[in-house]
C-alpha cells in the first residue's frame, strides 16, 4: 500500500480530484493546493506511459512539485496555474485512451 498511490493514469485522476477541494477550503493559497494535491505526483510512473507523452508527463510533475514549497526565486503559483495543471492532467489522461485505441471525446460539460 502507498500512501498516496502508484501509477500512471490513477494518479493523475487522483491529482485532479483536489480540483474541487480548492472551491470548498476558504483561506486556501494556491501553493498549499498543490503542496496536498503534488503528492499523487510522486510516484507517477511516467516511464510507463506512451513515449510521446513522456516529456509533458514529466513537465507536469516538475512543475506542480516545484509550486509545493514555492522558494524566493520562483513565484508563487496562481489559482491559474492550479487550473492549467488540472487541463494538463485531463488533456493527458485523454491522449492516454486514444493511445490505448480508446474513443475518447471531450465532454461539454465537464
């Protein structure tokens, strides 16, 4: 048991679960989100995933674990950045089924 999960694609649906966890705490900074919702980004096993999403796997991860603890020479996330990470995340949960030769279709009402 992990403690905040392995894998590729359940990890990333968990990540994006603390979407609606940003809407419900009150005083909520954006980089205190990242630092709870990141952990699932650990243990992404991005060498798992098709080749060709490597590289924005890797990025994603890089760049949601780097706004955790936010140092004096980086700027502190925006509620922005949080949305953009959880399109990244969906946008590559998505290309991972067409990958995998599942029809997958953006919904209108997500």
């Amino acid at each position: 048991m992990s403690e905040f999960g392995t894998g590729l694609t359940y990890n990333l649906a968990l990540f994006c679960m603390h979407r609606d966890r940003m809407f419900k705490t009150k005083g909520m900074e954006p980089y205190m989100w990242f630092n709870a919702a990141a952990d699932h980004l650990y243990e992404l096993q991005i060498d798992t995933a098709p080749e060709h999403l490597r590289t924005q796997l890797s990025a994603l991860q890089d760049r949601c674990l780097g706004w955790r603890l936010p140092m004096n020479d980086r700027p502190y996330p925006t509620w922005d950045d949080v949305d953009k990470a959880v399109w990244d995340a969906l946008n590559l949960l998505m290309s991972i089924d067409l990958h995998l030769g599942v029809e997958s279709e953006a919904a209108d009402y997500e």
